[in-house]
C-alpha cells in the first residue's frame, strides 16, 4: 500500500509539474509575483551581460539571477539552448522579467534561433518586448562616430528607435556605420524607454553598395599640413573638401579607383583648425563622411612642464626631473601664469578656496584682462564667494552630473605666450598640500585653443560675457575639437568628455603597451578600462596599479586582483587623487606614453561629467612620471617613506641659495649667488600651499643676502621658494619656537 501510495504521489508531481510549465505568452499574461515555468531557445549569451531572453513560439521573456536565483545561472547557458526556467515574474523598470530563478535546465544546445519578426523601427514596443526583431533599411544619427557605452537613436526616414551599447559590449570602439543598415536584436524596455539590443556586428548588416570602411584620420601633423587617409568597402575616387569653416571652400579631386584613398594637404596655416570631409565616386552613386576638425601644429615652443605636490623616487629618473615637487611650487607657478597673462584667461576647474589664485585672477580682471570663470554647482569654492569675484563666472553641469574639468587656458591667441595648465589638481589646500596629484604645464598655441573651442561651448559664446541660454554641458556637448597635435615634435591626444570617447582613447592607449603600465587612479569603476588592463596583464605585459577608492561600488579593484594583477591600495592616510596611466615607461623603443587629467576611471566621467584629458607621446615625460609613480608604489606597498634622490629638481642654472640658520626661530638670512643679473622673487609658504611673505628683488647679480622676519610665526616646517622668470628653486626651512 505504500508502495503504490509513493508511485500515485510520485504520478501526481510530475503531471503537477507538466501541468505548471506554460507558454511565454500566457506567463506574459499573469501578474507580478507569480511563480511560473517556461521553456523557450535562449536568444542571447553574455554579450548582453546575466541577462537571458527566451522565446518560445508565441512570445520571450528574459530571465535575469537576481537575489535568491540559481547559483550557476547564466554560466551554462548560451545562445541557442533550449532552456526551462522555474522563477517569478518581476517588473524592473518596465520589463517583465523572470528575477529570481529558482530553478532552470538546459534540455538541449545548438538549436536554431528563432527567425526575428521584421518590424518597423516604432515596432520595438510593448507587443514586441523580448522578441528578436529585425529592423531594415534605417541609417544612425551618429554614422561615422564609434560606439560607446549609451544610446544611439536610427531612423527609417519617417519612424526613429535606438539601440543601448552596454559597457563591456563587443561594439565598444567600432565605426558606428554611415550607411543604409538592417538590424536584428532584442526588442526590450529600459524606464519606459523602448530600445534595441544589439549582440555583436553580425547584428549589424549594411544594406548599401558603396560606403565608407573607415572614416577620415590624420597623420604627418606639421606646421604646415597633414595626411588625410579613409577606406571604402568598393574602388571609388578619391577626394576631399576642406576649410577654417564649414563651408569647405577648398576642394581636392584626385579621381582614381581605390579602395585605399589618402591625400596629403600642404601649404596650410600653422595652428588653424581645418574642416575635412572626405568623398569618393563609384561611378553610380557619390558618398560623403562625416565632417572633422584637424588642427595643424603651432610654431610654439611646445615647453612642458610637470609639477607633483610630494616628493618623487628621482633614483629612476633618465636624466629629466618634474619642474618641482612641492604643493608651494605648484601654486607658484599657477599664479605667476595668471600675473604673465597679456590678453585672456580662461578658468574650467571643479573646486576652488584658494584666496591667494583667485586674488591673482582679480588683479589680472582689474589690469584689463579678459577672466572668464566656469566651475561646478554642487561643491564648496569658497574662495569665490563672500565677496564674489569681479569677473563673470558659471555654475556649470548643475545636477548629480560634475563639471569636474581642471583647466586654465591663457593667451590662447599668441604663439609664444599661450599656455594651458592641466592635470589631477583641483584648487584646494586639500589637493594642493594633502592629496597625491600632478600639475602639467604646457606652451602651445594649437592646444590652446582647442580648450577655447572647449570653454566656449560650455560658455556658450565666444564673447566675455557667457550666453545663458547657449551653455551646453555634459551631454549637450559635441565632439567638435581636434584629437591630434604635433607640440614641438611630440604627438600629443586630446579628448574632452563625455562627447569624444575618452574611455575608447584611454583603452587605446593601453593596448599598445609593449612591455609594462603603471597606473595611479583615485577611483576605478570602468569595466572597459577594467578589460583593457586585464587583456594587458593576459598578454604578458607587467602591470602595476594604484587605487585609492577601492571600496567603491563596482571598483574594478577585486576584478583586477581575482585575476592576478598586481594592483595594491593605496595604504596611506593621504588621497591618491592623480587620474594618470604609464605606458611602456621603461621602454624607450616602444611608444612612451602618460595619460593625465581630470578624469576619473569611471562611468560618470565617460558618459556625464565635463572632464579634459591628455595623452603625451614622449619618453621623457613618461620618465618623469614613472618617478612619481614608483615613490608611490613603494609606500602602498612597503608602508614607507621610498623617496629617494632628487638631484636636478629644484635647481636653477647660475643660481645657488642657502638659508640660515635653519632651524631658526624668529628671524632668518637668505643668502644667494647670481651669475646673471635678474629679478628674483622669494616666496614663503607653509606646507598647507598658503602664502605668507612675497619679496621681489629688482636687477640683483653676484652675492646677495636677503632678511627673512619669522615672528609670529608658529613651528613647523615651511617652504622658501625662489622664481627667476619661469624656474622655480626651493629650500625647506625648519622653525622651532
């Protein structure tokens, strides 16, 4: 009787569990909670991310393992499995979906997909979500850009819809198409947002006969001209329009049939930006790129200059040194850029308390010089406020979205006197005197103006005053400004987020290192980023990192230390706040490179913040901070102090300075010895960046002592600082009361 009573219970479960599997439609049908089984081929892998969609013959539905699921699902199911899921139905925002899965199995693989329903572009909707789709014939608003993470929108002409790029997507960095396409994806719902889902670029498919392989890029940068060479799927002619505006008034034909097309432009002005579309003829039909800027390199003196506000390991050093490696040295030079300015000055910068720069910017405001000031909404700046200075000055980016940038451009017009100042550093005691950051200094006009273009289009004119009505930030932003320039000989990469792909510069970058990347970073969260440095470590290059944040949501920290990458936190009660990346540092023979800027390795700097960054090509500042960077790796390594010898920093040629005594208690001589007759100005600063006393010896040459009155004065260790034009020496001097 038992038997026979296990045998009926056994027969009732599984016709109760036949019973309880139902099709995707009728589970579509139910409400919010329920528990239900389906069974359908799985249309996507993890291109997609966990995410699974299934679909049966009457409708799809995705299954996502979300608290509570299956401890293995999705890692064992791929597309075109046959799949049976036992789970709830859950909205999030706006889709159904089955979250958690309780139970599921692959019944079998290698099943062909379902054929994708063609629709029109306003068919990716409600009645359609999960289904796999077919969209033909429609172009993309952004035809010739490159995909990132985000969304871009296509049209058929009379209906539009778009597709999402997730972060780690394999169409990250590809040529978004300018052409005729058909789509095929997953049709799902995002905040009542309908969009497509595309898998990989099989999902893209390009329905015309002639189009563009790959867009317009620039190479041979000099004064005086450029290469501009693209590819075509089929031979056509080669030629281009260009000019300093857009209506391209200049025009080359070189006729031919090629699929290889380049042209070179000579006899251009020097640090001019060019408009540039390319255009070929197959004989049938005539097609045009996308229009860009090119800038053609400055007959500056391309100077560049890097600071840090701590000491660096100088025992790596290949000869060249930072300018200075004080937080006094770095705000000293920032001042004295602002006293040089003759026209302009142009001020992007997140944060700001420093009295003593913004009491710089009035005097130069009140001595005539244009002052124009963007900063962010939603931090301190208190040294802008009570009283509010003279000049006219912007909240930018305001919301949850940074206006993060930290930029200066002055006398961007003039080819010897234009500089930009860039780098890690926002204006504050705490990044100044505290945190870990690097300052870079550069001479070039081309570069300048660039940040202009930049400025103006977040100031929305051209003019002094800002057009209110005109700013535009964050993703309001074009990729409007030049990416290449020749400075003094030296490539150098510009980009500005979140419009011009920043991240897809950076992964770039990456992946050309030969030999081994170092990186100091206050926050990395950035999947790509994440991938790129991991592909690196995976192809045998030595990769060592720093990061500061690592208990940040989404920190690629573990990721990158689960994985074997030599990755360390900082482990110091001081802010590792640099944003910079080493590339081949000590390969001279590959292409030396330094990433630097304000910009943070993270979501929100790619896709909202306003940010700048800089690529330099050049052994010499790769060295430079390679020092820095292996100061830094000691300490987060070792716990201690791994400064070592600086000789050549602080050091100006035909000049030499002593103080004493030292330690001293109220008073103090300054004594120096000057081969050529200068001014000399002597500074005194504490270790917070803030400063105290200003001398200006007028004419001086040979030896000349100088008083230094310390009363009042507290103990603690201060800084004298000594600038002859544009180099700066220091001395530390101890005061013990």
């Amino acid at each position: 009787m038992n038997r026979l009573l296990f045998f009926i219970f056994i027969s009732i479960s599984i016709l109760s569990v036949a019973k309880a599997q139902v099709d995707i439609a009728v589970a579509r049908g139910m409400s919010e909670g329920n528990t239900v089984t389906v069974e359908g081929i799985v249309t996507n892998g993890s291109e997609l991310g966990i995410i699974r969609y299934l679909q049966d013959a009457t409708g799809a539905i995705p299954a996502y393992p979300g608290t509570g699921s299956a401890a293995d699902f999705p890692e064992n199911v791929e597309r075109g499995d046959l799949v049976q899921v036992t789970g709830t139905l859950k909205i999030y925002n706006g889709l159904l979906e089955i979250d958690p899965i309780t139970s599921y199995n692959v019944l079998s693989s290698g099943n062909q997909l379902p054929d994708p329903l063609v629709v029109m572009p306003d068919g990716i909707n409600e009645a359609n979500e999960a289904m796999l789709v077919k969209v033909n014939g429609v172009t993309f608003d952004d035809g010739g850009s490159v995909f990132s993470v985000g969304n871009y929108s296509f049209t058929d002409g009379s209906q539009s819809s778009e597709i999402y790029v997730r972060t780690g997507h394999p169409l990250i960095g590809t040529t978004i198409p300018l052409a005729s396409v058909n789509l095929t994806g997953i049709s799902s719902e995002f905040s009542s947002l309908y969009q497509l889902l595309l898998r990989d670029a099989n999902d893209i498919e390009i329905a015309d006969n002639f189009y563009f392989t790959s867009l317009p890029t620039q190479s041979g940068l000099t004064s005086d001209g450029f290469t501009i060479s693209w590819t075509t799927n089929n031979p056509g002619s080669t030629a281009l329009r260009y000019g300093t505006t857009m209506a391209m008034v200049n025009e080359i034909d070189e006729g031919g049939s090629a699929t290889n097309h380049s042209i070179e432009l000579d006899g251009l002005d020097p640090s001019t930006f060019y408009y540039v579309q390319a255009f070929s003829d197959n004989g049938n039909s005539t097609i045009n790129s996308i229009v860009k800027v090119f800038s053609t390199g400055s007959n500056s003196s391309g100077d560049v200059r890097i600071y840090f506000n701590h000491e660096i390991d100088g025992s790596f050093s290949n000869g060249s040194y930072p300018i200075a490696t004080t937080s006094a040295a770095m705000e000293a030079a920032i001042i004295n850029r602002i006293n040089s300015a003759t026209t302009s000055i142009d001020v992007c910068v997140y944060n700001n308390n420093r009295e003593t720069i913004v009491a710089a910017l009035v005097e130069a405001y009140n001595n005539g010089i244009q002052v124009r000031y963007i900063t962010d909404d939603e931090t301190g700046n208190l040294a802008l406020e009570n009283p509010s200075p003279p000049f006219p000055l912007i909240y930018g980016n305001s919301g949850s979205p940074l206006m993060h940038n930290k930029f200066f451009v002055i006398d961007a017009d003039s080819e010897n006197e234009s500089w930009v100042i860039s780098g890690s550093t926002n204006l504050t005691d705490q990044n100044l005197a505290t945190d870990f950051n690097n300052m870079v200094i550069i001479q070039d006009k081309s570069l300048a103006q660039a940040y202009t273009w930049e400025f103006e289009e977040m100031w929305g004119t051209d003019a002094a005053q800002p057009a209110i009505g005109n700013l535009k930030f964050g993703e309001d932003k074009t990729d409007n400004t030049p990416h290449l320039f020749n400075i003094n000989g030296m490539i150098v990469e510009s980009y500005f987020s979140p419009s011009d792909n920043t991240t897809i510069g950076i992964a770039n970058a990456i992946a050309t290192a030969d030999e081994d990347l170092q990186f100091a970073l206050l926050t990395f969260t950035n999947n790509e980023l994440g991938n790129a440095v991991l592909d690196a470590h995976n192809s045998g290059i030595e990769v060592r990192g720093i990061i500061d944040n690592i208990g940040d949501q989404g920190t690629e920290y573990t990721y990158l230390l689960n994985n074997g990458v030599n990755v360390s936190p900082d482990n110091n009660s001081k802010q590792t706040h640099h944003k910079y990346c080493i590339i081949d540092g000590t390969d001279d023979a590959s292409d030396p490179q330094v990433v630097t800027g304000s910009h943070n390795w993270s979501g929100s700097a790619e896709t909202r913040n306003d940010e700048n960054t800089l690529i330099f090509h050049d052994a010499d500042i790769t060295n430079i901070y390679l020092q820095e960077f292996e100061a830094r790796w000691c300490e987060a390594t070792s716990g201690t102090d791994c400064t070592t010898s600086t000789e050549g920093l602080n050091h100006i040629d035909g000049f030499e300075a002593s103080v004493f005594p030292n330690p001293a208690d109220s008073f103090s001589t300054i004594k120096m010895d000057l081969e050529e007759r200068n001014d000399v100005i002597i500074q005194l600063w504490d270790f917070k960046g803030r400063l105290l006393q200003s001398t200006i010896l007028r004419d001086v040459q040979g030896e000349v002592s100088e008083p230094l009155h310390l009363d009042g004065m507290s103990s603690g260790t201060y800084l004298v600082t000594f600038r002859i034009g544009d180099k700066i020496a220091s001395k530390k001097l101890e005061i013990v009361k």
